[in-house]
C-alpha cells in the first residue's frame, strides 16, 4: 500500500532509524561492532545504514556524525575500513564533516586519523570554514567537554577550569559524565551506572559538579526560561542518579514549584520522561507529574506523535493518574487530529492506558484502527503490549484480536531482535505471557479470534494451558525444551500472583487451525452457546428492583483460594447457572464474580466504567451469595494467610451509570444496580 503523502518516512527508514538511536547508546564499542555486523547489516544492508539520518536531533546527524559526538571512533575506522563509510559527508545543519566535529572537539590525534583514512581537508562548512580553520579556532569549554572520551578527562576538565563554567557547561559536563558512566540495556531500555556510582560520590571533583547542577537546577535563570537546562539535567539524572541532587531539588520544588507556563512543550515531554526513567525519585516525580500533567493537557495539539507516546508511557510507568491529560489526548484521537505512524507510538499509547485503566470507548476505537492500519510494521514488543493492553481493557474486538494475533504467528516465531541484539530468554517469555493472556480473554470474549489461529500458535497455546510440554513448545518460539516453558509457566504465575494478569485458568482451550482448516478449527459448541445465550439473556428488559453487588478485598490470593472460590461445593451452584449462560465467574482481571446471570453484563458494565482495577484477591459478589463466599474461604487453613481484608468504599459520581439492564448508583461500600424483576433462574440458585 502506499504511503500517504503526509507521511514524514518510509517504514523501513523509521525502524533503521529506532535501532540505530538503541546502538548507539552502548557503552562498549567492541559490541557494537559486532552488532552492526551481525544485526543491523544483515537486516538493514549498506544502503539504508549509509543513508540514515536522526531526524529528531537538529542538527540531522548521520551515522559518521554521532559516532564522533560520542567518541566511538573505533567503531567509525571498522565502518570506514570495512564497508567504505564516507567521512566526507556533510551534516544538514551546518554542512560540518566529522573531521570539522574532531577538530571543533579538540580531538587532534582523531583528526589526523580521519585524513590518513581519506577526510578531505578543504570541505567548507555553511560559515566557510575548512579543517584548518576549525583547527585554529579558540574552542569554548563546552567543545572541550564534548570531547572527551572518559570520565577522568571531565573530572579534569571540572578542577582546571571550573570557575570559567556558566550554567550551560555545568549541565553539559554532568551530561557527558552520564553518557561515560552509565551502561545502556537494551532488552529494558534502562541505563545502570552500577560501580560507577559509588566511585563518583567520592570524588570531591564531581561532589563540586553536583553541588553547582543543583544550583543551576533551583536557580532557574532568565536565560533558561524555556527549561533547557532542566530538560537536559534530568536526562543526565536518569543514566546517573545522584541521591544528593534528587533530595535538594525535591526540596527546593516542594517549596517554589515551577515556572510551567513558558517551558517548551519538547522540554515539558523530555522532563516528564526522564522523570519516570530517574531511579530514586519518587518524591521528585509526585511533586512534578500533577503540575506537568496540568500544562501539557492544555498544549496536545502541539505535540507531535513521538511526544503523546512518551508522555502518556511515563504517566502510566509512575502510576500516576491525570485524567485531563489522558482526556486530552483521547479527545485529540477522536477527532483524528493525532496521526500515529509508528507501530511503537500506537502500542505505547494503549499500554499507558490499559496500565492505568483509562477506558475512552471512542480513543480505544482510533486506536485499534491504527492498529490495524499499521499491524505488518508491528515487531514482536508491540505486539505483546497491545494484545495485554486490549484484553485488560476488555475490548472485545474480534478484528483486531485476529489480526494481532496473526502477527504473533510472526513475532513470536521469527522476530528474534530485541533492536540491535538478540532477544533475550527473559524478553521472551514477557512477550509469550502477554499474548498468552490475551488468548486466554479471546476465548471467552472473542471466540471467532481463536478460529483464525495458526496450527503452531493454537497447539503452542493449548500445551501451555494444559500443561503438556515435555517435548517443549514449536521450533522457533525460544521455548523449545520443557525446562524453558517451566520458566514461561512460573512467570504466568507471578503475574497472576501480583495482579497484571488477565489469565483464565478456566478458559475454554479450542482446536487450533485456521479459518481454511476443517471445521474443528471452528469455535466449539459450548463457545457458539455461552454467546447465543448471552444474547438472549440482555433482551430480557422488564420492570426493575434493586440488588446490591459488594466488593471483597482479600490479602492473598495463593492456588487454594481460587479453589476454594472455583470449585468448592459452597458456590457450586451459583458457577453453574454462569457458566450454563455462557458467563465465567472469572473476570479477565483475575476477579472472581458471583452473581446472577442476568446481573453479570450489568455488573461488568459498572466496573468497567468506573475504571476501577480490580486484582485476583478480588471477589465482586451479589449480597445473596456473600455468605458462601465467606464460608469457602474460612475454610482454608490458617497457612494460607487468606483473610478478608476489607469491604472498600468505592465512590462515584451521584448520576446514575447506564446499562443495558437499567440503573446503577454507588452508596457507601455497595453497587446498587437497577435489574429486572424477572429471572431467568429460580430465586434460589
């Protein structure tokens, strides 16, 4: 299909360019030679590599460019050496060769390297400077600092020169020490600055540094009114974490706040993302996030896509809620003024939601239709989060579950990069939790999903719930060997365990196949009935009386707990008059529910909309059967420390909420729902 004319980059380009960015930030240049022989050139080839350009910095560097920058001038000789990589290549900017960067650097013995491997001497930049030029130019600390290659040269720098710094430099110095000092992980997208760290704090050089960044940070100068600084500082904190910074600015933003209103909307995003990425800050975070929050749902429409993504991800990774931001950016995908192009944009933005449980019918609806525009562009992260995302937000869109899980077939199978490394075991088993989980909700609420499954994925996905793996999973999932699904196991386990799971240990497990299979590939009888008799049942509309739905917190939920609740005599009676509706007692979020079956629509309903998350030490249940719940449970032994831990006051708005059945009120720790008189079921389940 092509692309449209509004339509900044090919998609082959945006990925060289995503993988580039991720090689990039490794430490050790000996690994990445490596990758780029082993990863980036046999998936990309030469043409591609040579032609990249960072469109997101200004000065549009290439490849040779930010090798310079960074001084990973060993793997700049392997490509010059190797694959005959121009070093006469002009930057966009300001027309700058990477021997104009060396030698604006200070990096003479680079330089002269440079010219014994062909750089031109007699290019000129956009200011008619050539190589000699630059080479006698007085150079500003800044420059210096750029040029450095280790931490002892910054240190250096500090102590020589550091009453010439001015802000600017005390920022780029601290920067530059980060990037030195931390080690990028590619598989978590985090940086580890590990021993570094302590041998830092001892130094009194960088002691001094840090003492003058922090002023720099609560002296908010004129001349950073637009929050540059800021921007830049807490990006440094994220690769390298300074206790000493984090409490003395917390402190100093707990007092003063910040000037919001001037700072640049690319320096807003930039400060709400490195916050959530700064190990330690907590406090730092909760300070900054509400007021942040504040200023950039006034200023969606200005954001490009890259910066929705990054801003709603960083809310959802710090947990914290900001309800007219997030209305903000659904409004804007409404009324289709957001365009997301990236496969990474659309999955980043529906994981932030379904992390933080916003549910906007209307924004979930752009977003699975994003998703379907962009589905073959999806690599096997994105779709993970998007199928977890989705079922935890129990949208029950067949089309979209389909063609998700018709690029697992893929992903999971064949998409064996983690961008510029290979995926790791770990990596792995996350991404086959989460489509797993999602397969568990499709069988439930998408049936016709599980029809279009491939052979491999719906034998792989049957071996897991039924736990027949001795011979492992299919060639090419990473799961090969028994003791690896026991891995993928235990992990579905722990996230059952912490509540992130959406795992139906009860889900109908189906024939595997695809649509152009026999007709065992089709959804099972018991599937075609729960829906035909869920249908049935919301066409029962008559006069109401009102019932009340409680919510039971408890303090564990170990194997016997859901025993207890799942297949004891006490609640036998009332899972059977569910399950012969087409209804499961065990909602996508691990909750159990015990209620009648012409309530249970309306029940879900009413949680779905307020938003509520709901973990598997949850039991929503009519007062009716609330003793039997009680009873199960005070059977188990005291061993299992399972204990009633509160019936919670759960407040909404005094409107009533809509359902299909009727009205629904909250008072106090009770639903109040609007149902019908009549039932289906005799009054005693």
């Amino acid at each position: 299909m092509a692309l449209r004319p509004t339509d900044p980059m090919p998609a082959s380009s945006r990925e060289v360019g995503r993988n580039v960015v991720m090689w990039l930030r490794e430490h050790d240049e000996e690994k990445m030679i490596r990758s780029f022989d082993n990863n980036l050139m046999p998936r990309f080839g030469i043409d591609l590599l040579k032609s990249h350009v960072d469109e997101n910095n200004d000065h549009r560097h290439t490849i040779a460019h930010d090798l310079v920058k960074r001084g990973k001038i060993k793997v700049l000789t392997h490509l010059v050496q190797r694959y005959g990589w121009d070093l006469n290549t002009q930057r966009a900017s300001d027309l700058n060769t990477p021997l104009h960067l060396a030698l604006w650097q200070g990096q003479t013995l680079v330089a002269e390297q440079f010219m014994k491997m062909g750089a031109l001497t007699n290019i000129k930049n956009t200011y008619g400077e050539d190589a000699d030029d630059i080479r006698r130019t007085h150079k500003p600390i800044r420059a210096h600092l750029q040029g450095t290659f280790t931490k002892d040269q910054v240190l250096s720098l500090v102590d020589n020169d550091f009453p010439s710094f001015d802000s600017t430099d005390l920022v780029t110095a601290y920067y530059k020490l980060s990037t030195l000092c931390s080690h990028f992980d590619a598989q978590s997208c985090n940086w580890n600055a590990g021993s570094e760290l302590h041998s830092l704090d001892v130094s009194s050089s960088f002691r001094n540094l840090a003492q003058a960044c922090t002023h720099v940070l609560c002296q908010l100068e004129v001349s950073d009114s637009c929050g540059s600084r800021w921007a830049t500082m807490i990006r440094a904190l994220a690769m390298l974490p300074d206790k000493g910074i984090i409490r003395d600015v917390t402190s100093w933003v707990e007092a003063n706040g910040l000037p919001l209103d001037a700072w640049s909307v690319e320096n807003l995003y930039q400060v709400v993302w490195g916050l959530a990425k700064i190990q330690g800050a907590s406090g730092l975070r909760m300070l900054c996030y509400q007021a942040l929050g504040d200023q950039l749902s006034g200023r969606v429409e200005v954001l490009q896509p890259m910066h929705v993504s990054a801003i709603v991800w960083a809310f959802a990774k710090s947990g914290h809620r900001h309800p007219a931001l997030f209305e903000a950016v659904a409004h804007q995908m409404d009324s289709n003024r957001l365009t997301l192009y990236e496969a990474r944009h659309v999955s980043n933005i529906v994981w932030a939601f379904a992390k933080l449980q916003v549910c906007h019918r209307e924004a979930l609806s752009q977003l699975a239709h994003s998703h379907l525009q962009l589905i073959n562009t999806f690599n096997n992260q994105d779709v993970a989060n998007s199928v977890w995302s989705f079922a935890k937000l129990g949208v029950p869109n067949e089309q979209l579950f389909s063609a998700l899980m018709q690029r697992a077939d893929f992903t999971l199978y064949d998409d064996t990069y983690r961008y510029h490394e290979s995926i790791s075991a770990q990596t792995l088993d996350l991404s086959w939790c989460q489509v797993y989980l999602g397969y568990c909700f499709c069988c439930t609420r998408c049936p016709s999903t599980i029809a279009t499954l491939s052979r491999r994925l719906a034998s792989d996905f049957q071996k897991i719930s039924t736990k027949d793996w001795k011979d492992g999973l299919s060639s090419g999932s990473g799961l090969e060997s028994a003791d690896r699904v026991q891995q993928l196991d235990a992990m579905l386990a722990e996230m059952e365990e912490v509540g992130h799971s959406i795992h139906d240990e009860d889900a109908e497990v189906l024939p595997a196949g695809s649509l152009e299979a026999d007709p065992g590939s089709l959804p099972s009888p018991r599937v075609v009935a729960r829906n035909a008799a869920r249908a049935r049942s919301l066409l029962g509309i008559a006069p109401t009386q009102t019932i009340k739905i409680i919510i039971l917190k408890f303090s564990r939920s170990p194997e016997a707990f859901r025993q207890a609740l799942m297949e004891g005599l006490e609640l036998r009676d009332c899972r059977q008059s569910l399950m012969n509706a087409g209804l499961d007692p065990k909602l996508s979020s691990g909750a159990k529910a015990f209620v009648r079956p012409e309530h249970y629509e309306a029940m879900c309903d009413a949680i779905f909309s307020t938003q509520k998350q709901l973990r598997t030490s949850h039991v929503l249940v009519a007062e009716e059967f609330e003793s039997r719940v009680l009873s199960a449970i005070k059977n188990l032994s005291r061993s299992q420390g399972v204990r009633c831990r509160d019936r919670e006051d759960f407040d909404l708005s005094e409107d009533e909420l809509s359902t299909e059945w009727g009205k629904l009120t909250v008072k106090r720790t009770f639903f109040e729902l609007r149902v019908p008189k009549r039932s289906s079921l005799p009054h005693s389940v």
